[in-house]
C-alpha cells in the first residue's frame, strides 16, 4: 500500500506514530467494522480535520470574537450553521460541541438548573450516560427519572413513559438513544412532554444520518433542542451540534461558550460543514437507506442462525443481539469476533441479569460497512462470520483461521478516506 505524501512525511518525523496510523489504516482495510456509532470518514473531511485551521484560536461566534484574525474561520463556521439549518430544517444552529456529551451538557444548562428534573431512558435499555446516569455529570447535577422498554416486547411503550412522566414531573425529557433498534415516535414524546410542561430534547447521535437521508423520522419540529454527533452516521469529523428552536438559541449558545467550552476546534467545525454538504447529496439518500437494509438483512441471517434478535428486529442501522442461545456472554462473544477480525461491542439488553462489563449481548450496527459500499447480499456473508466466530470462541486455530477469511473478503471492498484520497 503506497504511503500518501502526508504520510511519507509523518514517516520521515515520527515513524512510530506513523506505524500507528499505518497500521490503523490496514485495520480499517481488513477488518469488518460493526460498532454501531463508527464511520469512515471522506478524505475531504480528513483534509479538512488536519488543516492549518487547527491553529487558530476563536473564542465566541462568527462576527462576535475574542480574537483577532477569525475572517477566515468565520467563513468556515457561518457555512456550517448554513447548510446543517438546511439540511435539518431547524431554526438556529451551533457546530461547536466538541462531543455529544458536550452537546448534552449545553443542553441541560440552556433549559434546567441544577437540581431539575429530568426524564430519560434507563442506561440499560439503550440510553446515554448524559441521560441520568450515577457516574455522569447529567446525574451528579440534575434529579433524574428513567423510563425503559415493555419487558415483552422490549420496545417502547408510550403510554408507560407518560405515565413515569405524570408521575415524575419532569421539567426536561431525553428521547433519542445509543442501543435501541426501533423507529422512535417523537411525535409522541412532544405530546408527552406538553402533557407536564416540560422542555423535550432529543438526541439523534446515532440516527441523524438516518434523518436527514429520510430513513427515519425528524424530531426537529417536535422538540426544543436536538444534539447530535457529527461522526457516526453523518459520516464527519468527531464532534457535535445542536438544533435549537429560535427562543432557546441565545441560551444555547452561551451554555456553550463562555459556560462550557473555550475556542471551539476550527479544524472540526471546517470538517462538517464538508459532512452537511455530502449528506446534501441525492446519494445520501441511497446511502442512508441502505443502511437499514443492510441491518435488517444482518438481523435475520443472525436470527436464522440461533441468536436471538432484541425487540425480534431492527428499523434503524443497529441490532441488539442477544448472544446466551449460543452459550456466550457478551464480553466472550466480543473477544471471539474480535479475535476473527469482526469489531462490535458487547452491550446490555434489557433486564440483562450479567453486569455491564460482561452482558449478555452485543451491539452491531451497519453504518461502516454500508460506507464501504457492501450490500444486503453480502450480509449473509458477514453473518456466517460472525455465528462461526461465536461458535469457535474457545478455538484459537478455528479464529485465526475465519480472521483470514475475513481479511480476504473485507479487503476487497471500498475504503472511504482511503481510496478517494
């Protein structure tokens, strides 16, 4: 594999920095990638992230700066909040999160004080550790209730999640989640949440690719503020941004900065705005319902194959795989696909009787694959990898022997950031 300039210069400086991203990018080549909240990057996204914009400190917002020299990087952002409006359809924007979590955090202190109550879904049932969590700032400094999924049918009952509501009184409610794999009502969540006259913020993190591809509902006009990720299935740099509606925006703002963060990274902010204009492109739309199709194609050939599918299915680009019909737990299921080249993340279900650093199942999501351009036919493909990965989990010889395979297959493949370099 030829070395880009960029990179045969890092080698001459720093070789061995150079051989850990050298030895990134063949993994990123051979393996199967399934975390659900992973992508591959553009290489004009990349370009942009490591740019001389990376130099310029910018404390404040485009035209109201702390520094001198921001023209150009004014440009950049203004064009950013341009096309995420367009491209979500929302009233105000801010880029400048520099993660979901921080975006979060904005959040709650545009809309709560300390001590407010607030409703979100259960960590163990596919919510965020900004959603209430012990060990979370969000839990720390605010007073918070939990709703989960119907033990049944472990997907959400709304009628139960207004009930905890009426109950609880919140005066904010999370929607939006990290491991749920169903369509989420929104709609609903605004009824909710206008039934107790609380603020409504969803967290698209996971979903936002999905959105604005049309593969899932929006939430925009429904709820007060939406955050998401930039780097998941919007395919950007690592990072966040907000949607706000108009009457929340000055609040949002300055709970960003001068509240909570200093200079926002430029080099970043650069970078999605290239992710909100490819994600404007009629084959995002493609890409995006592909990644359903894939997911869903992924889900039955596992469920054909002895595990059992949390929920039974899937509407978005993630599944919840429950992997004890097999004789597993999570975590030895996670080291077994590993071990074979398949990266996914062991992950609780719901009423999982295993801690959360063992589990009983894992999450795999289709989002990185569909960048490399594999289809639902090749999902069969991917499925047998992984049931012969679980299976021979307690046979090194067999793993080693599926990681070749894997490498072959995978390798064939399209790289994003890579091949378009």
């Amino acid at each position: 594999m030829a070395l880009s300039p960029a990179m045969s210069n890092l080698s001459k400086i720093d070789p061995d920095i150079a051989r850990v991203v050298e030895n990134e990018e063949r993994r990123l080549r051979e393996n199967i990638v399934l975390i659900a909240s992973e992508n591959y990057a553009s290489a004009a996204v990349l370009a942009a992230t490591g740019s001389v914009l990376t130099n310029k400190y910018a404390e404040g917002y485009p035209g109201r700066r702390y520094y001198a020299g921001t023209e150009n990087v004014d440009v950049a952002e203004s064009i950013a909040i341009d096309r995420a409006k367009e491209l979500f359809g929302a009233e105000h924007v801010n880029v400048q999160p520099h993660s979901g979590s921080q975006a979060n955090m904005a959040a709650y202190f545009a809309a709560l004080k300390p001590g407010d109550r607030v409703l979100g879904m259960s960590l163990d049932h596919g919510g965020h550790l900004t959603h209430g969590s012990p060990v979370n700032f969000s839990g720390k400094l605010f007073e918070f209730g939990h709703y989960g999924v119907d033990s049944e049918s472990e997907q959400l009952d709304y009628d139960a999640v207004a009930r905890v509501a009426g109950e609880f009184k919140p005066k904010l409610i999370v929607c939006g989640y990290t491991a749920y794999p169903r369509t989420i009502d929104f709609a609903r969540f605004r009824q909710i949440a206008d039934e107790v006259g609380a603020f409504l913020l969803a967290d698209i993190a996971h979903i936002a690719g999905l959105v604005v591809g049309g593969a899932h509902p929006s939430p925009v006009e429904h709820s007060d503020i939406v955050t998401t990720t930039t780097h998941k299935t919007l395919r950007g740099p690592r990072g966040a941004m907000a949607l706000t509606k108009s009457d929340l925006a000055r609040k949002y703002d300055s709970a960003v900065f001068p509240n909570m963060q200093g200079g926002p990274m430029m080099h970043s902010v650069a970078a999605k705005a290239i992710a909100f204009k490819e994600a404007a492109q009629p084959e995002f739309k493609d890409y995006a319902q592909s990644i359903v199709q894939n997911a869903q194609a992924l889900s039955a050939s596992l469920a054909a194959g002895g595990l059992r599918i949390v929920s039974g299915g899937t509407d978005n680009h993630l599944m919840l795989v429950d992997v004890r019909p097999l004789g597993l737990t999570g975590k030895e299921a996670e080291a077994a696909l590993h071990a074979a080249g398949i990266v996914a993340n062991k992950n609780t279900i719901p009423n999982d009787p295993e801690s959360p650093f063992v589990t009983s199942g894992v999450r795999i999501g289709t989002p990185a694959v569909t960048s490399r351009k594999m289809s639902a036919s090749d999902m069969e493909t991917v499925a047998g990898f992984i049931l012969d990965s679980i299976k021979a989990a307690d046979n090194e010889s067999a793993l080693a022997s599926i990681k070749d395979s894997v490498s072959k297959f995978a390798s064939q493949f399209y790289v994003p950031g890579l091949d378009d370099a």
